[in-house]
C-alpha cells in the first residue's frame, strides 16, 4: 500500500482548508496502530471564542501558536487527552480537532487500550478521547512534528480522496463559538462521535 506523508504545505493553510481534505487521511501512531480520518473540527485563535488560543498563548496551548504540520495535543476534563493538527503558519493559533477515526491496523492493541469500554470496531475511535487512548497519543506526543515523523506518529495519504461534499455542522461540546459551522466528517461512516 503507497502511504505518502503529508508534507508541510499541506498543514501551512487556513484551518477551514485543511480540516475538510484531512478526511480519509490516515493517522499512523508510532507503534503501526492506524486510523483513517472521519471526523475532525477546525479551531482558530483570535476569530473564534472556542478556540483554546482565543486568549493569546500559554504553556498549554503553545504548540498550538508553533509551526504547521505538528501535534498539539491537550489534557481534557482532568480524564482525556485530545488530539489536534497543527494548521496555517507560525504565530498563528489555528488546529483541526481529530475527532474520530476507522480503525485499521492494530485494532487487537486499540482493544487492548479501550478496554471493557470496547465492545466493537466502532467503539474504538469514535470520538477524540477514544482515538487518542486507542492509538497510544498522550501529552508525551505533543509538538510533534507529523511531517518529519521525528516521534514516529504521523499522517499520510492512501490515495484515497476526501469525500467530495463532506458532511458539515456547527462544533461539538462547546459553549463559545458553538454556532460556527466548523465540523466536517465522512458521511454514512459508522465511526464518527456523534451524527
């Protein structure tokens, strides 16, 4: 199978561009577990109130405010880590939220992290707490550079195209910026968070 990595001019645009071409991309976690990209969320700093750079930078969010192509990745609830690619340029805060994949390969060690949580394939990854425990991603991951795979995780391109007219609505779980249209995701696929 041809898995060709993302390369920085693909992150290096406006997170609205990147989060809908993200779909059907595949996330490779440093051990071969993999998932392809079904659901995701943009996010942009000094535009939007749901946003954790809307505030300007701090020790949490400055991967962030840092250069494209990286993995900002963020402890939730004091339960969850989350995921997010790193979009547009440096000093700039924008991301896309992963938020759900398919499982691919690995799916016996996605099992054995998930738990008794997991009683199906569409358990695993669907939702961005779930995806990140199934694919081993914790704060140990964030900063990394997806492009270069200097911490062995990345993403990369199958061959397969996103969805032409990707399924859009407002944002998950949020209070702030909870209107904006900024959610994309596979239609049909059984493994996104929530439809």
């Amino acid at each position: 199978m041809n898995r060709e990595r993302l390369d920085r001019d693909f992150y290096a645009r406006h997170a609205l561009e990147v989060a809908p071409e993200l779909l059907n991309k595949v996330l490779v976690a440093p051990d071969g577990r993999t998932g392809r990209i079904v659901e995701v969320e943009a996010y942009r700093g000094a535009d939007d109130p749901g946003s954790h750079g809307f505030r300007g930078m701090t020790k949490r969010n400055a991967t962030m405010f840092g250069p494209p192509g990286h993995l900002y990745v963020y402890f939730t609830y004091g339960m969850h880590w989350c995921a997010n690619v790193v979009a547009e340029t440096d000093g700039v805060a924008a991301a896309v939220l992963l938020r759900a994949l398919t499982p691919l390969e690995g799916l016996e060690a996605m099992y054995a992290a998930r738990g008794p949580a997991a009683r199906r394939d569409r358990d695993l990854c669907s939702g961005p707490a779930k995806l990140t425990q199934a694919l081993g991603i914790d704060g140990g991951l964030d900063g990394a550079d997806l492009v270069s795979g200097d911490r062995g995780l990345t993403i990369v391109n199958e061959g397969q195209p996103p969805p032409a007219a990707p399924a859009v609505t407002t944002r998950i779980g949020l209070t702030n910026g909870a209107d904006l249209p900024w959610r994309f995701y596979v239609g049909g696929t059984p493994d996104v968070s929530r439809r």
